[in-house]
C-alpha cells in the first residue's frame, strides 16, 4: 500500500511539472508584423506654401478674441473690422470674450523702426500643438503699432492673417506682401485654403501606434498606445482584440484630449496558440476625422 501511495505521489508529481511545462515555456517562437493599412482622409498640401507650417487652423471655426482696453477707439475698431470682413469671405467667426480668449490683441503708440522702415504690427500664433496631420493654434497675439490709412483695415486683416498660421507672400498686390498699401487685397488663395482647413469638421481620431506582440510560454504579451490625431477629445471607448475572427478579450479606455494618448499592456493566457492573425480594434461610438486607423492586423510572420 505504501508503494502505492508513492507511485501516486509521483504521478501527480510528473501530471504537475508537465502542465507547468505545458503552460509557462515556449512552444516555438512566433513573431508578429504590424499591418496600418491604407487611410482615406489627407488635407490639401496647399497650406506648405502659405502657412508658417502645414495645415495650421484652430480646433473650430468659432475664434474667440479680446481687444486689450488699452487700445484707441480707432485701433480698436480697425481691428473688429478685420474679424468682420474676414468673416464675411471665409467661413470663419468670430467673438468678443473677456477672458480666456484664443487671439489677443495688444496695442502700442509708439512707434517702432527696423532697417529704416515702419513697423506697422505685429502678429502670429503663440501656442501650436502638432496633431495628426495638423498643426493646431491654441492661441494667437496680435500688437497693432499703427494704423492704416486705408479705406480698409489692411493692418489689421495682414495681423489677424497672422495668426491664423499666414506667412508673407511675396505678391506685392496680396495683403500678406511684407510692405503694406492700400491697394493690396486678399488672395483667393488664402480665401480657399482657410475655407477648405476649416471645412474638415472638428472630430477627434483615435489610432493605435507602436504595436507590439509576443508569447512568453502561453502567455499573449501585447503593448500598444492609443493616440488622438484629431482635432477635439474623444469620448470613452473600447479596444477589442482578436486572434484570427476570435474575440479574446477587450479593454475600456478613457476619454483622451486631442493631441494625447495612452499606453496600454495586457495579457492573456491562451488554450489555442494555432491563430494566424491578431487584430485589435478600437470600438468608438462616435463621429472620427477617419475610422480606417481603429483596427490594425498582426501577421505571423512567415
């Protein structure tokens, strides 16, 4: 009976040390390679010509602003003229706000001189946050030196211009020209790039970046952040994980600000390591700048 229970203790023993095995050391090794596919959305690359950098536009079509109380009364309405005329040929907008303004405008009566010439204002972003495919102004300062002597704001329209990413042209007819008279006008250049920035509506994107997958014994390892390339904050999702149409698990993610993201690393155990793909997919309820980058597909590598 004894050497029963020994036989016994054995085989439980040996029943032990095979499952260990069994579940905690390789089964050959298995690499992964990363398939993005392809993406539908892509914003005109007129803007590499005009703009201080590409694509460059405020989250919205709405633009706050505030007029330092400082400025004279002439100042001050060239400058509600230039939001007013630029209003009316682009699709842009614009608001009076007493604090917390995206454009702020700051007046001098001083007058400034550089390499014998007049300066007449200044302006452009202070605040650029590069996301996705854009660069987004999150604020903009403009300082109205002197008045133009126009029947129109020409100044103050070249300043605001500024700040909605706008370099110089060197179109002397073109109310960026580096030299201002009353004769310059605004391009239908600028007209459309401004109209066709702003027309992209202000979605948030969510993409999964830097992807990795391995097996430790059984154990499915998979590290990948979730990025928002969009213009607005997501609201709460889920990523989902497949092996091959098998859903195996998912994880709840959090609301992410434009321009932010989240790693993430999780874990599984698997019975069934015979799967050829892995895909992970972001379930997102609501409109995005492009939902082709929510699943991506790893392939065993042959």
């Amino acid at each position: 009976m004894e050497g029963k229970g020994i036989l016994a203790f054995l085989f439980i023993l040996l029943a032990v040390g095979l499952l260990s095995f069994y579940w905690f050391f390789p089964l050959g090794s298995r690499q992964f390679e990363v398939n993005y596919g392809t993406t539908n959305f892509s914003v005109d690359s007129a803007s590499n010509q005009m703009q201080f950098y590409p694509n460059m536009r405020y989250a919205t079509d709405l633009i706050s602003y505030k007029i330092n109380s400082e400025c004279s009364p002439q100042k001050n309405s060239d400058m509600v003229w230039a939001f007013e005329i630029l209003s009316e040929e682009t699709i842009l907008n614009f608001y009076p706000v007493t604090q917390g303004e995206q454009i702020s405008i700051d007046c001098q009566d001083k007058n400034i001189v550089e390499g014998g010439l007049f300066i007449a204002g200044e302006g452009g972003p202070t605040n650029i946050s590069k996301v996705g495919e854009f660069n987004l102004i999150n604020s903009g300062k403009i300082l109205l030196i002197r008045s133009a002597d126009c029947p129109k704001p020409n100044v103050a329209i070249h300043e605001l211009l500024h700040t909605l990413g706008f370099e110089h042209s060197p179109n002397p007819e073109n109310i960026m020209y580096n030299f201002t008279s009353c004769s310059q006008e605004i391009g239908t250049d600028i007209i459309n790039l401004i109209n066709n920035l702003y027309l992209i509506p202000p979605y948030p994107d969510l993409a999964l970046e830097s992807i990795s997958a391995k097996f430790e014994g059984r154990t499915l390892m998979l590290n990948v952040s979730v990025r928002n390339n969009g213009l607005a904050s997501s609201q709460d999702s889920v990523l989902s994980i497949y092996t091959d149409t098998k859903k195996i698990g998912s994880v709840d993610l959090t609301a992410i600000e434009s321009g932010y993201g989240i790693q993430l690393s999780w874990e599984k155990v698997l019975f069934d390591t015979s799967f050829n793909t892995i895909t992970l997919s972001i379930m997102y309820g609501g409109s995005e700048l492009d939902k082709d980058n929510n699943d991506v597909v790893l392939e065993i590598k042959k």
